[in-house]
C-alpha cells in the first residue's frame, strides 16, 4: 500500500534525468534514463511506471501517486509533458523564487538554472550545515554533466557565481565528428596516460585533460576568490569517469538531495 506521504524527485538534463522517490526520510529508488524532449504525456506516465514500478504503479489514477514533485528542469519544452503526466499530483519547479536555504549574490538571479539551485540545496544537507549562521568553510560545487559547471557558496550561505565549461562528452564526441581520421573510440581509460595508438591517444587525451582542467580551474577560481580552505564537492553523470584527487568529494546524489530539501521546504 502506497504511503500518501511518498515525494517524486526529477531531476531533468538535457542528456539524462534522475528519478528519485522519497518515503518518510528515505529515498526508496532511484532511476535514471535519456532525456526525451519530445517525449508525450503518456509516454511520460509509462516510462515512470517501468522505471520506479513500487511507487508509480497505480499511474494514472483520480488519486495523486505522491504527495507532491519537486523538479529541477533546464528543458523546458518537457515542463507542461511533466505537469501533465502527473496530474492531479502538485508540482513545483524550481526556480530562483523557491524558498531555500542561501541567497543568491546575482545581478539576475533568474538566470541561474534549476540544476545549480539544487546542488547549493543538497551541498548545505550534505554537510549537515546548520540551520542558519556561517559555515564553518566556502563551498565550491562542481556538476559534470552535459556541460560541467562550478559554483562557490561564501561562508555566509551567499551564492557569489561561477562558470559554465563544455561536458567531458561533449569535447570527445566533437573531436571524433571534426577529425576524419579518428575512428570511434570508447570513452574508457587506457592503462597508461601515454598512448600508443590511435585510440588510446584520444582515451588519454579526453579523460586526463578533463581532470587536469577541472583541477586547475578549480584553483584558478578558489585564487581569484581569495578563499584556498574551501571544501569541494562533486556530482553530475560524467563524475564516475574521472579520477580526482580525495579533497574533491564525489556525492553521486547530490541534486536529488536537494531536491528532497526543497520538497521539505515547501511544506
């Protein structure tokens, strides 16, 4: 028998979205598939009932399947296919209007995409933040998805910016589609980070640049803030293909988990 208390988290990215379920204080299932934007409502409705088939079993019904969904989108041709789709369920979409936890120290504060709201939101519930007043050190948040962005969170809970940089998957599959002689090559890493082919020069070439940016773009920003004691935090699809070094601490869930914060918000 379904909780009526049972929360829908989506996260929606322009190449996957995350699909999280919450009952009580945990988060029962979690699933993950490609973003469709031209996916109808129906189709919508039945790829959630195959994927999270314990809580969206009973879709469609006159009875909402969850107290509520929270989303974080940037395709928003998909929110009214969302809205629709879940029907008569409440749900919110984020945006720089939510109630939250911090503040944004943007001249346009719209402009910062529901993705990053979410990760400032989880970023304060991961480190178990208090309630209110500083934090201890500032935060930067790194998302590796389909474009990797960074954002840094001032010890008074102030969104200060960031920057946006092109997905790991991105510079891989441009550099195959403008170089006619490079053959299609998985994205995996080669034993060595010298290649001696072909293949593994582009393995090497892709994954071990793409860390080596992020690591040095990480102090070039953390210099230009003036703040080195800041504690790094990471996430996004493309994270398990790269090798950080430990102060970069991977949290696979970090969106949903904000998510779920602002979910507990808008009670």
């Amino acid at each position: 028998m379904r909780s009526s208390g049972e929360w829908l988290l989506l996260d929606v990215g322009n190449t996957h979205t995350v699909a999280g379920v919450v009952a009580g204080s945990k988060r029962v299932e979690t699933a993950r598939y490609r973003t469709d934007p031209a996916a109808t409502a129906d189709e919508y409705r039945s790829l959630l009932r195959d994927l999270l088939p314990e809580t969206c079993g009973a879709l469609p019904s006159r009875r909402p399947a969850f107290a509520k969904t929270v989303v974080s989108s940037v395709v928003p041709q998909l929110d009214a296919t969302i809205q629709e789709a879940l029907a008569p369920t409440p749900v919110h979409f984020l945006n720089h209007q939510s109630p939250c936890d911090f503040t944004l120290g943007l001249p346009v504060p719209a402009q910062l995409g529901a993705d990053r709201l979410a990760n400032l939101a989880g970023s304060l519930q991961y480190i178990q933040a208090p309630a209110s007043g500083n934090l201890a050190v500032p935060l930067l948040i790194i998302d590796a998805g389909t474009a990797t962005t960074f954002c840094l969170l001032d010890r008074a809970r102030v969104y200060r910016g960031g920057a946006i940089v092109p997905g790991l998957e991105i510079g891989w599959q441009a550099l195959q589609k403008r170089a006619a002689k490079l053959s299609a090559v998985d994205l995996v890493r080669p034993e060595s980070q010298i290649g001696t082919t072909t293949d593994t020069q582009i393995q090497s070439g892709v994954l071990v640049s793409y860390e080596a940016m992020i690591e040095a773009f990480s102090q070039k920003l953390l210099a230009a803030w003036k703040s080195p004691e800041t504690r790094i935090l990471t996430t996004g699809g493309c994270m398990h293909r790269l090798r950080l070094p430990p102060h970069f601490e991977q949290v696979p869930d970090l969106t949903l988990i904000g998510l779920e914060r602002y979910g507990q918000l808008l009670e």
